[in-house]
C-alpha cells in the first residue's frame, strides 16, 4: 500500500496572499509617512464615508451643511499619526517610527497630547494622551519617568465622586458622567488659548487611558485601584448592556470598541479579567457567523486584531483573506469612517488609516509588548 504523501511546507494560497498583502501595505505605508509624517485625515459627514473633503474645507462645510461652527480649523490633525505609532511602533521600522514620534511631538502640551497640532480651540485630550504615552513608551522613545508623569495626568482626569456640575442641555446625548472613570478632557483649565468642551466620557478613551496608566505601574499612589475599578465597570456594563453595538460618542464602529477593549484584556489579565467573557461574546455577536466578513475593511481588521488578543480563532483565516482580496493596487485599501466629533456627524478616516490597521491584522498574532514596566525610583 501506498504510503500518503508528507504534508506539504509550501504556504498555501490564502496564506501566500497574506503576506505578499503585508508586504504591499507596508510599502505603501513607507510611502504615504513623508518627512512631515502622516497625512491628515479626510473627512465626511456620512458614516458611509461616501463624499469626503480635506480639513481645510471642514469647517466650511460645517458652516453649509449644517449650520454650525465648531470654533477651530480641523486641518492638519495628529492623531492619525497617534494611530498609526501604536500600531506600528513594537518592532517597527526604525526611521518610520521615529518620523511618527517627531509629528506627535507637535500635539503635545506639557504631559498632555492634543488632536490638532498647536493652541487652536480644542484642549488636550485623554485618548490622544494616552494612546501617544503608551506608543512612545512600549517604542522605548519614552523613559519611564516620562509614562509615571503622564500617568498621574490621565488619573487627574477621572470624575470625582461629588460635586459634577450638570451637563449643558446641548450635550446631554454624552451620557451621565460616573463618578471614579475616565474623562474625555480635564477640565480644569490649565491649559490656555483652547476652549471648554464639558465633562464628557468615551468607552473607547477610557479603556486606552486604562491602558496606559496600568502600563506606568504607578505602585503607591493614591486612587489608581479606585479609578481602575470604576473603568472597568464602566466598561463591562458597556459591553453586557448591549449599548456597545450602535458605537460611542467618539468611535462610530462597535469593533473599534472591542479593539480597545481586546489590548487591555491581552496585556493586563490581572485587573482587566472581568471583561475577557464578555467581550468574546460580543465579538461572537459582530465577528462570527453572517457577520464574520462584513462591514468596512477597517471593522474587519478590528475584528481581526480583538479576535487575536481575546483567543478567538473562528473565522480568522476567513477574515485575513478577505481583506488581502481586498487590497488595492497601490497596497492600500479605502478610507472608512474610523472616529468622529462628539457634537457634530463629522466622522474621519483615511486610505492610511485603514491600512495601518489592515497591515497590522495580516501580520501574525503577536504576543503583547514585552517592555517590562517601569520599575519603583526609575
């Protein structure tokens, strides 16, 4: 009888298709990071991201359309530099990293880091701040003590447990403010030159602002178990509630949510082990099934990377081949509406904001950073 064949070491098509997609993203994403960094954002007023224009027009769009002024210009954003640090950061290029870290460079005040570049009406913000600390940080561009600073920052923004003033009647859609959680933006009027924007909270802001201080290891100081409590209540009811579906103030897309939720579960099992069940379930609820390979191309890499942190394995060799049949020619993949203003249906995106994100799903699941944290006196 004849012996069967030895199993074969050739990659097989979908897996050949992947990375020969990697490598084209990449190459794009090496060409799209100029010496002035990341492009800005294009922008919309459909979620769809049917008819986009640049952030030069925004604000007269907003005027047309809408009849509104947001009181700033929104050209020339950092955060999409932000994103893309914190995803390409661990074990990226070396000058391309640094490229992304000069242009962040250009938001920051003091600990703090702004959407838009320079005093222009919007203060700092928490999930600029936090996202930026904890890519700089895990890139090694940041020291330890610099993290600890902007730590204890990112603490400084949690609502008190008394004394929240009402929300003003124009923005009671955000939601009540919870005592003990992250918010939004500080408040607190440190900052000059830059308009107030109200107490304000995001599940997505409060799980990468979770995130980060966790990360800083800030052992002794006053209030980190309290206001790490507080978050992740916040964030499981989010998830058990149901409300994660229709997105969040800031984040349109429920996957965008599980995303930011996936990193905290990965990375500090410890204090973030009550979300881990739920949020595999919900990710069964949008990532599985007649689901599994719908939606933008930037929700099914979300999809990808929650499923990859989470353990979820279903469906993933599907989903990374869709979106390697996906790609465009020139290595990218199209604009979708990644986050938004609060007040406004103004939503964001771009073609390299997409693929930063696609690029980093067709990659291998990898294992958390292993940057140790900082250790006490560094």
């Amino acid at each position: 009888m004849a012996l069967p064949p030895p199993p074969s070491t050739t990659p097989g098509p979908d897996v050949a298709l992947r990375a020969r997609a990697a490598r084209r993203a990449m190459a794009y994403v090496h060409r799209a990071v100029g010496p002035a960094g990341v492009p800005s954002a294009e922008m919309s007023l459909c979620p769809g991201f049917g008819q986009s224009f640049d952030g030069a027009r925004a604000r007269g769009r907003l005027r047309e359309v809408l009849g509104v002024d947001p009181g700033f210009d929104l050209d020339g954003e950092g955060f999409s530099a932000m994103v893309a640090l914190a995803l390409l950061a661990p074990g990226g290029d070396p000058e391309l990293v640094r490229r992304l870290a000069r242009q962040v460079e250009t938001c920051r005040w003091r600990h703090r880091y702004r959407f838009l570049p320079g005093p222009g009406g919007l203060p700092a913000d928490t999930d600029s701040t936090a996202l930026t600390l904890g890519a700089l940080y895990e890139a090694g561009l940041l020291p330890a003590a610099g993290l600890r600073a902007g730590a204890r920052e990112l603490l400084r923004s949690a609502a008190p447990a008394t004394g929240v003033p009402r929300r003003p009647a124009a923005d009671r859609d955000a939601g009540a403010v919870r005592p003990g959680v992250f918010m939004v933006y500080w408040e607190d009027g440190e900052e000059p030159g830059t308009l107030p924007r109200g107490r304000k909270q995001d599940p997505v802001a409060c799980a990468n602002a979770l995130y980060t201080v966790l990360l800083a290891d800030l052992p002794g100081c006053d209030g980190v178990r309290g206001v790490a409590d507080a978050t992740v209540g916040f964030l499981a009811e989010h998830l058990t509630s149901g409300r994660f579906l229709r997105g969040t103030r800031y984040y349109p897309s429920p996957d965008a949510f599980l995303h930011a939720v996936s990193r905290l579960c990965a990375r500090f099992p410890d204090t973030a082990g009550p979300l881990t069940a739920p949020a595999r379930r919900a990710l069964e609820r949008t990532g599985t099934g007649a689901s599994a390979v719908t939606g933008s191309v930037l929700e099914i890499a979300l999809r990808v990377l929650a499923a990859d942190r989470l353990g979820v394995t279903a469906g993933q060799d599907e989903r990374r081949a869709r979106l390697a049949r996906m790609q465009r020619p020139d290595g990218s993949w199209p604009a979708a509406a990644s986050y938004r203003m609060g007040r406004f249906p103004l939503f964001f995106g771009s073609s390299f904001l997409t693929t930063v994100f696609a690029l980093s799903a067709l990659r291998p699941a990898r294992p958390a950073p292993t940057v140790p944290p900082p250790r006490t006196g560094e």
